[in-house]
C-alpha cells in the first residue's frame, strides 16, 4: 500500500509539474485553441515525460481529427505533412513550447489537424443559417478595434461562411482570432485571391516575433501547407506557431494562414525589408511551382535555386519543348527538353539571369547590364560542348531557343507579386529566327503576336493575327501523364492552325483571328477526384486572365503595372469567348475581372456572357452552318425546306452547335432524317431517322445518352459510352438495336466498342454530313478513303463543317476529288464568332441596362446579319465553283479570305494613317451599314460612334468594305474603273 502511495503521489507530482512547465513555457492562446480537446490535455499533461524515450506522442486519432506532441526536430513537421499528403486539412494548428522539454535539448512541439472540409454543395446549402447573435455581437466589436479598415458590410456573409466551414473554430477561438480570419478572407478577396502581410507582436516580451498572414484563393490541392514551410525554413524564419484553415467560400476552396515567426539571426521581420520582400516572391510562387516538378525537387529543396528561378526553368521547359516538340517529337520531347535543364543547372541559372537583367524592373542601368549579360549567356550557349556530338546538338538547340524566347519576349508579368500565372508576350518574329526547321508543319503566315502563358497547372499560347484580334479559349484536359505528353507535343501547332482558320473565318469582322489554348495538367488526380480537376481548372482560367491583364491593361500604350517592363508600348485590344471547358461562371469572371482592372475593352474582354449573346441559347454558329447547308443541298438540287432528306451528325444534342444545327432542322425541315448522331456518350444510328419528338425531348438539354432506345426504329441501335461494366479484367460497353419483336440489349468489348463507334461516322450513308464536335483530323489522310462505300461512291454528297478542323487540309483535298461539295470550318461555323464581335460591340456602345432592355431586339437584328453573311458567302462559293470547273470549295473559301484578308489590312493601314476620315459622312455611311439596325436606328446609340477607339472605327471599316469589294463586287467592272481612274489622273484633258 505505501508503495503504491507513493507511486501515486509520484505520478500526481510529475503531472503537477508537467502542467505547471506547460502552462509556463506554451501560449496562452494553446489552451484555448486546445480547449475542445480536453482528453488531448490531458494525456500530453500526463505522459509529457514519454518524449524522452520517443520521438512523437499520440494525442488524438480520429477519422477527422490527429494531435501529436513531438520533439522539435528540423524536419519533424514536414515529415508529418508528408504522411498526411493525401488527406485535406481543413484546420492544422502547430505550436512550440519556449522552452526545451525538461530533460532534454529540444522544444516541445505541437501538431493539430483536422480532415473535415465542407464542400461548396455545404457551403451553398447553408446559406440561411444564422450565426449566433452573441458571437456576432463580439466579433463585431474585435473587428471594429483590431481592424478598422475592414469593411463591415460583408462581414455577416464572411462570418457565416466561416461558421458553416468550422462552427467550433468560431465557437472557442477569442473574438480577435475570429476577426484576423475574416480579415484574411476579405483581404484575399481583395487581392484577387493571393495576399500576404506581416505585424509585429505587440505583447511586450521582448521577442522579435512576428505575423505573417497568408490567404490563398483556390490554393493547390496536395501538399500546400508542406511548401509553404519549407519556404519559411530555406528563408531562416521559424515558424513558432500556426493557425491554417482551409475552407470553402460555396465556389473553390480559401487557405487562410496566419503564422508566428521569428528570425533565426534574431532580427524582427517587417514589411518592407529584404527579408519580407522575399518572402512575398517565395510565398506568391507557391502558386505556380509544382512541388512534384524536378526543379522542385532537385534545385530547390537541395537549395541550389530560388523557387522563383525553379518556376523559370520550369517555364523555359514547357516553351521549348511545345515549340521544338510539334515538328520533331522525337527529338525534342518532354523528357529530352527537361533534361538538358536538370542536367544543367548552371546554364538555366545563366539564362534566368539574362532574363532578370532584361525584366526586373529594379535593375539599374538595365540596358547596358541586359547587354553584358547576354554577351556572356550567348558565349555559354554556343560554347556548350561535352563531347557528346549528338546531345550536344540537341541541347546547344533548346538553349538557343530559350535564348530566342528571352530576347524576343516584349513584356511579361514576372515580377508582379499577386500572380497566379506567367504571362509572355513574344515578337512573333521569333519563329523565323527557330527557322524552318521547326516552322515547316505551320501555315505559312506569320502572327501578329505571340503570348505564352504558364502556371503551375498548365500552359498555353495565345496567337493573333492581326491588332485586333477575337477567338475563343480551349482548355484541353490532360487525365494521364500520356495525355499531357500528347497534347504538349502538338499544342502549339494545333494552336497556331486553329488560330489561322479562326482569321480566315473572321473576315466579315473588324476583327482578326486568334486563338488561346490550355493544357491542364490533372494526371495526378484519381477518378474520384472530379470536383478537384474544376477547381484545378477555373484555377488554371483565373490565374491566366490574371496574368494576362497584368500585361495587356495600359495606359497610353504603356503597361499599366509598375512591375511589368514593356517594350511593345502599344495598346492591344484581344478578345476571348467561350471555347472547350468554359464554364458560364468563369465566363462572367473574366469580364468582371477585366472591367475591376480597367482593361481598354471592359467586360467587352469575353463574349457569350450574361450581358451578351449566348452562342448556345441562340444558336448562332448553327445559324450559318444550317444556312450553308441549306445552300449547298440546293445546289444539289435538293430544298431541305420541302424535300426529304438524310443527315449525319457528330455532337451530339446538347451541344451547341449540333444540338442548335438539330433544333433549326426540326424546325424548318419537316422531311429530314437524321440517321447518324456520335457525342461523347453515345451513338445513334437509325436508318428511319431518329424520332423527331425524343430528340425534340432532350434537345439542348441533355447529352445523346439521354435518347430513349424506345423510340428507335425497326434496324436503328445505340452504343452507349457511360454506364459501362466490367467482368474480370474486361470493360464491357452497352449496345441497344430495335428489332422487330422490341428491343435487344447485348454487352460488347472495348475493341468491339471502339471499332464500331469510329467507323460509323465514315459508313453510314446520308445525303449530308455536318461534324459538329470531336477532335480535330478525325478525318485525315490515312483514313479518308474510308468516307467511301463499298461500290466507291461517298457516304455523304456534302459536308458542312460545324466544327474546327474536323478534316485536315489534305483529307478535304481527297473528298472533294470524289465528287463531295466541302464547306469547309473558316465560312461554314462563322457565324458564331460575327456573333461575339456584334456582341462587343454592344458593349461598347450600350450601357449594360440598355443592353439588357433592348437585348432581343439586338439579337433579332444580328441573326439577320448571321443569315444574310453566311448567305453571301456560300452562294459566292458556288458561284465561282461554277465559273472555274475543277475549282475546290475548299480553295474558293481560302482565296476569299486571303482576299478579304488582304483587303482589311490595307484598308486599316490606310485609315489609321487618315483617322480624320472615320466619321466624315461617306465613311460614317459604311460603319453605320456594318452595325446592327437598333444602333442606326436609335440616335442616342447612333451618337455614340465618336465614342469608340480610333482602332475600332478603323477595324470597323477596313472589315466593312474590304468584305462588301468581294461579295458584292464584280472583278471586270472594277478592274475597268480602276484603269479609267488612272487615265483620268495620268492623262488630264488639254
């Protein structure tokens, strides 16, 4: 008994003077933090002294919830992190004792985490929830004294969210813990989502300890908090303690950070010192250094280079390798390109310091230090010698093309703080100087401008061809690391050949041609994790339109942000619209976004938004293609208003443009049939035509899938892509034929699956074929012959193209020799993208209370101008079809755009060398003829002409008249008064 009395008098003492040592050494603000976990306390309280035999000490193990007491060890934290790397943090705590723990040399730490983050669905649901009056009444008050500035009427929105991410977070944390939150949240969505600060202590102890906040708008997904340490550690700040939550504002997830550090050389960290301006560099690349790139791992966690110059060299990579990749693959592939960079880090450094001495707008002297060092990176890059003749050859090239990028790049955002992604405008003169060698598989024209773009997800490239210049923004989806190497190879050619056919479609518009598109890396998410891959997207999409604002906003011609050296100093009037994978939301973002930041277009940035024309609710583009169609069956002495016949389609009926092409159809011809339908999940083939009345039923609504097997006819059947089973190893694909005793339901192979699927778009026979979706080249020249049946006839007698490239050039060659009528994507599907231009304009010249009011008839207005420049193309097309016997549709369409083309851009030359010209009366008269009714009509619109930059009543002109000399034109007549007018200046009468 005496011994066991003792004992227990033994165990109460060292718990009395552990919680006595606890309450000594760790932070008041620990044992409120803690406070809802009391078992935890308890347990660290009696077992503190088990850390001199062990490393770390169970607290709590929960499915949401792990509390850990350890030894402070370098590397104890991230080893954690690296344990909990695939499980979401949605609140970590982390804090140290002032002391070391008694019998040993090392501080107490403390590591909290919980896993319970809300989703947006949460969030969204919860919108009505009240927070408790008394909590509000107290935070209130916090925010009022500690943070006066912040603004107080969205403080009960901010509060909820909060509430609804972490009610107990709320509940026990001090009122002032609370404020520093929301401010954090509003400060973050301030900033466009990225914002850092730092505060100094103001407890009087005499410890140069500092806050760092730290918020992060949709931050990266895995091992974020692990990089933000490891920032801290490579920058000697260490971290004391930490309050990290991660949650959901109902649209994309928000870090919020607030970190307690001090110097290891004692000095206090403050804003505006060396120390924080790197901290501010490091902590805003987070944003777009992958922690799973080489650079990341070979030069920056072994210290041989900065994140920022990790972040380049990752940037150098991707430029060179798309670049060099798309003509010669196997020479300069991912793996070849990245590896010249790690195999050489001194001359990646060398090239980030030729980059920094062209850019970094503190440098002084920049041009003569510029000078000097290219001197020396260019002498490096030719010297390149290891005796290795073939790799030598290889890497001498991809370091004279980065070499090429830095000095043909005319401004970039890189030195911009509050950034998401990289943003490069290049001379686009910098292909000759690559040579043909790596240009030979382009169109042969040269861009008017170049921009790269990279982020921690991705890349891509936006390419114009001309000053003014509209096109849409693909984001292509790399799943697997063999898609991502697929499409980086290819990107940019596929870039610059739909941003050609884009100008020669634009020939009817002020503006030219362009086109942005993305590669988004999400290969290493799993199946499950789709709500990820969004986040990661519009990630990708906010941070490019970011960035691309941080150069393309100016003022007088001059990049607005003082961080961004330019030396283009011109104004550059883009603009985007809605192309693969982007969402409605992001489209109003951007205009948003764009109108915040004062770009010279406003939301006029973005077509197809809220306060615009909707490509899909008004079926523009389905507008002309259904209005080529109509012309060219005609043609083939078929009324598809009153005659019977069939047609083929890829996309399917909730796509804009087949599911519009569909709609106008069911409309207007009563006999059609449709027997061929392929989207992304799912086939239908009928011989009869699929039933107007189901198709009717889920038109623009939902996807082929959807399309009742019920209502096939007798011989019709449907494969179905979704819904797919497996059996074994086996991945087994629905198949649905109507016989005619009723349905029959048989389960098919992937290879079975796969050939049928792509051979029906080539063997189902139809008067008329319109590809309205899929991937471009479907149809190429390895495969065209398949286009024909058995007996060497066509399976269709026209094609419509609705969609992009659908057919490579040389395919089109072969199926207009057998015969086929081919419209081919740069006059058949222009409609939509006159549409988005008309749209601009609105924005331009209509307040967005006039455009909402008036906004039908404007739509009514240009979907007669739609018709009427489809119309006029088409029936030219034809026309000198007939004129030149032999001639290809699809040559006719090129000749009139380089026609059309050619035109504008002396006609725009010309009136911008004249602008007095623009709005004398005969020239008002052509602007006024190219623009909707409602604006000619209406003289408070009609005065608004001198609003508009003069760059824009040039364009205006230039594409009214040098559109109306080639439709409306007669060649005979004009070359004779152009010889009568140069008789009469020549040889004036006596």
């Amino acid at each position: 008994m005496n011994a066991a009395g003792t004992t227990g008098r033994t165990h109460a003492a060292e718990r009395a003077e552990n919680r006595q040592w606890l309450r000594e050494q760790m932070n008041p603000y620990f044992f409120i933090a803690m406070k809802d976990e009391p078992e935890a306390l308890a347990v660290l309280t009696r077992e503190l002294g088990m850390l001199r035999r062990n490393r770390r000490l169970i607290l709590a193990d929960r499915d949401k919830a792990l509390i850990m007491a350890m030894v402070d060890q370098p590397g104890s934290l991230y080893d954690t992190l690296r344990r909990l790397q695939e499980r979401e943090i949605s609140y970590a705590m982390i804090a140290h004792s002032d002391d070391p723990i008694p019998g040993l040399d090392q501080n107490l730490e403390i590591q909290r985490f919980e896993f319970d983050r809300k989703t947006n669905e949460d969030i969204l649901a919860g919108r009505d929830v009240q927070v408790p009056p008394g909590i509000r009444r107290t935070v209130t008050a916090a925010v009022r004294k500690y943070y006066p500035d912040l603004n107080l009427a969205g403080l009960d929105r901010l509060l909820r969210i909060l509430w609804l991410n972490n009610e107990n977070y709320v509940r026990i944390s001090p009122p002032r813990r609370v404020a520093q939150a929301l401010r954090l949240l509003q400060e973050g969505n301030r900033c466009g989502g990225l914002y850092l600060d730092v505060e100094e202590r103001e407890d009087g102890t005499g410890v140069n300890e500092s806050r760092v906040f730290f918020a992060v708008g949709n931050p990266p997904q895995k091992e974020f908090l692990l990089q933000v340490m490891e920032v801290s550690n490579r920058l000697d700040l260490g971290v004391n303690r930490a309050y990290c939550l991660t949650i959901s504002n109902g649209i994309h997830p928000y870090f919020l950070g607030t970190f307690y550090v001090r110097r290891r050389d004692g000095e206090v960290l403050q804003r505006g010192s060396e120390l924080f301006g790197r901290l501010q560099r490091e902590l805003s690349n987070t944003q777009l250094l992958a922690t799973r790139s080489h650079a990341y791992r070979e030069f920056v966690i072994t210290g041989h280079m900065s994140g920022e110059d990790a972040t380049l060299t990752n940037a150098f990579i991707a430029f060179c390798h798309s670049n060099l990749a798309h003509n010669q693959p196997d020479r300069f592939g991912l793996d070849d390109v990245r590896g010249a960079f790690l195999a050489h880090p001194e001359i990646a450094l060398q090239l980030a310091k030729l980059f920094r001495a062209r850019f970094d707008p503190a440098a002084e002297d920049r041009a003569a230090l510029y000078e000097r060092v290219l001197a020396e990176t260019r002498h490096e890059v030719a010297e390149y010698n290891t005796g290795h003749r073939y790799l030598d050859e290889v890497r001498r090239t991809i370091f004279h093309c980065c070499l090429i990028f830095i000095t043909r790049t005319l401004k970039t955002n890189f030195f911009v703080l509050e950034k998401q992604a990289l943003a490069f405008r290049l001379d686009p003169t910098y292909l000759t100087e690559l040579g043909t060698d790596f240009t030979a598989d382009l169109p042969p024209a040269m861009p008017f401008r170049v921009t790269f773009f990279f982020s921690r997800f991705g890349f891509g490239y936006h390419i114009g061809f001309s000053d003014i210049a509209r096109g849409g923004w693909r984001t292509v989806i790399c799943r697997t690391p063999d898609d991502l190497i697929i499409n980086a190879n290819t990107l940019f050619r596929e870039n610059f050949v739909l941003a050609h056919t884009q100008h020669l479609k634009n020939k009817d518009i002020y503006e030219g041609g362009s086109k942005l598109v993305v590669a988004l890396d999400v290969s290493d998410l799993k199946a499950q994790d789709r709500p990820l891959e969004t986040w990661r997207l519009y990630k990708l999409q906010y941070g490019i339109t970011a960035a691309f604002l941080d150069i393309f906003t100016t003022d007088n011609g001059v990049a607005r942000h003082p961080a961004v050296v330019d030396y283009y100093r011109e104004d550059e009037p883009i603009e985007l619209g809605p192309d693969e994978n982007m969402h409605d939301n992001m489209i109003e973002t951007i205009a948003s976004m764009s109108k915040r930041r004062g770009y010279m277009l406003g939301i006029g940035i973005m077509s197809s938004k809220r306060v615009g024309i909707n490509h899909k609710k008004y079926g523009v583009t389905s507008t002309g293609v259904v209005a080529f169609a109509e012309i060219t069956m005609a043609e083939l002495g078929i009324d598809i208003r009153r005659d019977p016949f069939t047609v083929k389609f890829t996309g399917g009926p909730n796509g804009d443009v087949a599911g519009n092409a569909m709609r106008i159809m069911l409309e207007r011809c009563p006999k059609v049939k449709i027997g061929l339908i392929l989207d992304g999940t799912a086939a239908l083939c009928d011989p009869e035509g699929a039933d107007h009345g189901e198709l009717g039923r889920i038109m623009l609504k939902e996807d082929l899938d959807a399309f009742d097997p019920a209502a096939l006819h007798p011989g019709g059947f449907m494969l179905f892509r979704t819904g797919s089973r497996r059996e074994g190893l086996r991945e087994l694909f629905r198949r649905v034929t109507r016989a005619d005793a009723g349905l029959v339901e048989e389960w098919i192979s992937l290879d079975e699956f796969s050939k049928e699927f792509g051979d029906l778009v080539f063997s189902v026979p139809a008067d008329l074929f319109i590809p309205a979706g899929g991937r471009p080249e479907t149809i190429d020249k390895d495969n065209w012959d398949r286009f024909l049946l058995p007996d060497g006839t066509p399976s269709a007698r026209a094609i419509v193209e609705g969609a992009n490239s659908f057919i490579s050039p040389a395919a089109r060659v072969e199926l207009q020799k057998k015969g086929i009528i081919v419209m081919r994507d740069a006059s058949a599907n222009k409609c939509g993208v006159i549409s988005s231009s008309y749209e601009i304009i609105a924005n331009l010249l209509l307040t967005e209370k006039e455009f909402m009011e008036y906004k039908e008839r404007y739509v009514a207005d240009v979907l007669r101008i739609l018709e009427k420049r489809a119309g006029d193309e088409a029936r030219l097309i034809l026309k000198r079809r007939r004129e030149q016997p032999g001639a290809l549709c699809t040559e006719i369409s090129d000749s009139l755009s380089t026609e059309i083309n050619a035109n504008y851009a002396r006609l725009f030359r010309f009136f911008q060398a004249r602008p007095e010209l623009c709005l004398q009366p005969l020239y008002r008269r052509a602007i006024l003829a190219h623009l909707p009714k409602i604006i000619v009509a209406e003289p408070r619109f009609r005065r608004r002409l001198a609003q508009l930059p003069q760059k824009y009543l040039s364009a205006i002109l230039a594409a009214e008249i040098g559109s109306s000399m080639v439709y409306r034109g007669d060649r005979e007549t004009e070359f004779e008064d152009m010889i009568r007018l140069h008789l009469m200046r020549s040889f004036p009468t006596a």
